[in-house]
C-alpha cells in the first residue's frame, strides 16, 4: 500500500497531459481486455477461489462482448474495473493513468461528501449554494434512485471474497481520487453529468426536497471543505501514526495504528514508540489495551511482526507458507512496468520454491522474515485487549487483527474487517499497463496463508464481538461508538 502515498503527491503532475477525451477502437479496447484477461489468468493465484475456471471463463466471455463498437476510455475503465471486482481480491487494484487520470481528476464533483450507512447515502459538509443540513438522506440524483446507484457502483469496487463493509467505507475515501471513492464510481458506472438533480429527505424536519446543483472540481471542493468546516480531504496523510496515550485514572492505555507506512516528517519512530510503550504499560501497570486499527490500509509487515511481538506472549510467525503463481513472468513483458523487464525470471537455483501444480509454487523453507518464529518481547502485554477495526481495516492491518483473533482472547469492536482471515494475496505486485488506454492493474502472485490457522468462514475477515452499527444521527453529533464501547467495557470490568 506504500504506493498510495506516491500516487496522491504525483496526482496534480498531471496537469499537463493534453488531449480530447480518450476513445478507443473496438480493436485497441478487445487488445486490451485481452492482455488483462491473461495477466489475472497466469499471475493471480486466486483466480478460481471463489468460482471454478467454466464460471470464471464465462465471465470473461460476457464483459469482452461488450466491447461491441468505439468505447470511450472512462467506458473502458469502468469495464476494466468491474471485471477485476469480480475476482473478489482487495489487492487488486484499477488505476487510470495519463489521459484516463487527468479525466478523472479534471471531473465536476458533488459539491458534498456522501456517508454510507448499509445501502443508504447521507450527505455531509455541502458546499453548494443550498446549506443541505448535514445527515440529510439522498433518495435519488439525476432520476437514479439510491438503491439503482448504490447497486450499480458496489459491482464496480474490489474486495477480498464477501467482505462487503470495505466496499461501503471505499465509498467514503476522499483522497485517493484516481481509484477510490464514491466520486469515482459514480462517475464510471452511473453518470457523467456535471449537475446534479438530488432528491432528499432533509435532516431534522424529515421533509423532502428537490434541487439541482452544479458540480464544482476537486481543487474546489477541497478549498471550500477547509474553509466551511475545517475538514482536510488529505488529513490521513498528515495524522501521525502512531499515537499512545495512558489514561492511568481510569487503567487502559490506547494506541492508534492509522497508517503503516512511516513517513519520516510526521511519524514517530515506530520501533522506538512501541518500546516505551508497552515498558510504561508494564512499569504502571496498566491492565487494558484499546488498539485502534480503524482505516489502517495495511501495508508495513515489519510494524505487523513488532506489535503481534508485544501483543502475544510466545513465539509467532506471520505466515505459516507463502505461495507464489509463477516464477516466469517472460510472458508478460510487453505490459509489466515498474520492473526491470530483463530479469522476469526468478531465481530458483537453491529450490527455495517446490512446484505444487502448473500455476502455484511453494516456499521449501524459511527464506522470509515472515516465515520465521520471532520471539515475544521481554514487555509483552499480557492484559485485556479491545481492538478496534472497521472495513479499510486492511491488508496486513487485516491480517494483525487475524493474528490477535488467533491467539488472544481480545473483544473485536466495530465492523467486519476488511482483509479475508485466512491470509492475504498481497506481498509482491505485478504491475501491468494496458496498452491502448494506459490503465494500470496491480496483481500480486502472492498467497499468503495465515499462521496458527483456525476454522473461520471463507473469504471473510474478523467479525466483531460487538459489532457497531451507527445511525445518521450518531455521525451528525461526531460520535464514536466504538471508543465509547471499549471504555464501558474496561469500566464494567472494575466493578
């Protein structure tokens, strides 16, 4: 996940790209469709998971039939990004790139935030001339009613196997423009106007209203969200992560993990944060932990195997085997980037990879850092753990709370995470541009299976305890249940 960060400080170099609305040729767009076809074909290792190849082949055959004629590049995207939806992988990602992105970037926008609560939208901080009460409940845009959009845009967003509270959150991410949020999809798969007709039940007199807005940028609606109500659309990336704090009055520490990637001018040493840490938990004895995973992507499995170490007071490993689709990726050359495209070809000369079958390769032994039993700290916590996580909780973010799930009794607080439990197909990404329209598709040919695996649903992740469920009036007021919870319940525990 280290690359969304370098993709939302290069978006705005775009600006330069000029061009017409990129068209493609039914030749350029079947050419295309056929280089992703085979790359999730020979590269993802999970292809046939959930459908057998006769299913997923028939897929394949219905979404190319649709390249009938001339399609315009956002068309082809919007293709490109259901079709990868369907594989049912988080780490699959669809990103526009060159004329396609500055498209993207360049669209009107709703002058509003949207917030999804299950199949329901609610507008949040309008911007437009019309003062909309915040938690009012949108019935329908431009004619489309909410359940036609909300159906329509969720087959378009990717997410490991049946997870579906990820792809309701990914409807809500407000800064990583070329491939999330609700922005983004509504633009691809519903409609491409620039105003908005927008029927909805206004917040508070529960009276329905009807009114035509225009859309503004990006650029725009970011200056006047900062102005109106102080909210930064790039704060993820500007909020330190991560953050300890000891409430000794009231014997719980918190510590909040809301990125894993470390960024050198607002983060804190993370090794040198959880040293002292966990010695304060331990010297003032401090008997409860509220670990706050909420919107943390993943993506840093050092910081997994420092805070799994502190968490777990025996020997651990990450991953009992990683699997690997292909060690040749020759066959790919004319479309991978990002690699050296003369070194395609993996190494196996001390057959640290078995073969299993055609398409899947077997670690032979501990290579792998993630694959070695790492010892638990000397300052481990051996009290009550609250692990709070909802569906951007993600990747390896995902796969710490599978850890915590498999050797703790901790309580899980919130929603159902958004990585499946049994192990990511992360790790290592091939990166393919198509040809004609430029796309970009990230495919990992990794399997990574959990350690210490237990019996849990198939292509689902962690599933709360005590799940949370907000109503729009919990969001108006800036509630946050899950803290409130994990509070209640470490003071039940003193009385």
């Amino acid at each position: 996940m280290r690359f969304i960060l370098t993709l939302s400080l290069l978006v705005f170099a775009l600006d330069n790209i000029q061009g017409q609305p990129l068209a493609l040729t039914k030749e350029q767009a079947t050419e295309d469709f056929n280089w992703l076809r085979f790359a999730l074909e020979y590269v993802h290792p999970r292809l046939y998971k959930y459908d057998d190849k006769r299913t997923v082949d028939a897929r394949f055959d219905s979404l190319s039939r649709q390249i009938n004629n001339e399609i315009s590049g956002l068309d082809f995207l919007a293709l490109v990004s259901k079709t990868n939806a369907t594989v049912r992988c988080g780490h699959l990602y669809t990103i526009p790139q060159e004329q396609l992105a500055k498209e993207i970037l360049e669209k009107k926008v709703l002058p509003f935030h949207i917030k999804t609560l299950e199949d329901k939208f609610y507008i949040l901080n309008d911007c437009s001339n019309f003062s909309i009460p915040n938690g009012s409940r949108i019935l329908s845009i431009n004619g489309k009613s909410d359940k036609e959009i909300f159906n329509t845009i969720i087959q378009g967003i990717a997410s490991d196997g049946y997870i579906q509270t990820r792809k309701l959150r990914l409807m809500e991410r407000y800064f990583n423009y070329l491939f999330h949020g609700f922005n983004l999809y509504y633009h691809l798969h519903v409609d491409r106007g620039n105003t908005f007709k927008i029927e909805y039940i206004e917040y508070g007199t529960n009276k329905e209203k009807a009114i035509k807005v225009n859309g503004i940028s990006i650029d725009e609606r970011q200056k006047l969200l900062l102005k109106k109500y102080s909210v930064d659309e790039q704060i993820w990336f500007k909020t330190s992560s991560p953050k300890f704090e000891i409430n000794k009055q009231n014997d719980f520490a918190s510590l909040t993990v809301s990125r894993s990637f470390y960024d050198q001018t607002i983060d804190p040493n993370f090794d040198s944060l959880l040293n002292s840490a966990f010695y304060r938990i331990k010297n003032e004895k401090i008997n409860n932990l509220i670990l706050d995973l909420r919107n943390n992507e993943g993506g840093d499995e050092h910081q997994q195997r420092e805070l799994i170490s502190y968490l777990y007071n025996k020997p651990f490993r990450l991953y009992q085997n990683i699997l690997l689709s292909h060690l040749d990726f020759r066959p790919l050359k004319n479309v991978i980037i990002e690699r050296d495209t003369s070194n395609l070809f993996f190494n196996n000369d001390d057959e640290y990879m078995r073969r299993i079958n055609d398409n899947l390769w077997i670690n032979n032994y501990e290579y792998s850092d993630n694959l070695i039993l790492k010892q638990p700290k000397d300052n481990a916590f051996t009290g009550k753990i609250y692990v709070l996580m909802n569906g951007i909780t993600f990747s390896s973010a995902a796969a710490l709370v599978s850890d915590l799930k498999k050797t703790t009794d901790a309580i899980f607080i919130g929603e159902e995470a958004g990585g499946a439990y049994e192990g990511p197909t992360g790790g290592d990404n091939i990166v393919i541009q198509l040809p004609n329209s430029k796309i970009m598709v990230r495919i990992s040919p990794n399997i990574q299976i959990g350690y210490m695996y237990q019996k849990h649903p198939i292509g689902r992740g962690v599933l709360p305890t005590h799940p949370i469920k907000y109503t729009i009036r919990d969001v108006v007021e800036g509630k946050d249940l899950e803290i409130e919870l994990a509070r209640t319940l470490i003071q039940r525990k003193k009385f």
